[in-house]
C-alpha cells in the first residue's frame, strides 16, 4: 500500500529554507525533526536561494503593471465617453434640442 502524499503550504515550506539557509542547524537535523527528506528541504533552500531576489522587485514591478493596467482602461473608459457624447451631440441637433 502506497503512503499517501503530502501536500504542504507555502509558508511552511518557506518556514523549513530558511532554517536551512540560516545554517544554525544542519540540514539532516532539520528534515529529522520535521519528518521530511533531506534533499526535499536541500531543493527547498536552493529554490528560496534563488527567488529571494524577485521578492524585491515583485512590489515595484506589480505596482507599475497594475498602473499600467488601471491608465489602459480610463483611457478606453474616455474613448468610449467621447463616442457617446458625439453621438448625443449629432442626435440633438438632429433633433433641435
């Protein structure tokens, strides 16, 4: 029968690179004391080692795309008012009013 596998949250697995990456307990001891494999929490370590940069730069980077992203849509929300305000203008003259 096989063990069924187990999923762990993001902050856990965060929680476990770190202890590695601090060096105050070896690797072995720290898969020991949290039941994991050793190379589970070496590939963990490794994973964080490399993506602590983009943690920096993701604030920076969402918030101009998010801007970005916000400007694009006024700017199709005035294009459309201006269609509509010209055509409310066309059909009041239209209509003498």
């Amino acid at each position: 029968m096989k063990c069924k596998r187990r999923n762990h949250s993001p902050e856990f697995k965060a929680k476990i690179a770190f202890a590695a990456l601090c060096g105050n307990q070896t690797v072995a001891e720290i898969a020991r004391e949290h039941q994991l494999h050793a190379t589970q929490v070496t590939a963990w370590k490794t994973h964080l080692r490399e993506q602590m940069a983009s943690v920096f730069e993701t604030g920076r980077n969402s918030a101009e795309g998010h801007s970005e992203r916000e400007v694009e849509q006024l700017r199709a929300k005035i294009g459309e008012l201006t269609m509509e305000l010209d055509w409310l203008q066309k059909k009041s003259r239209h209509l003498s009013l």
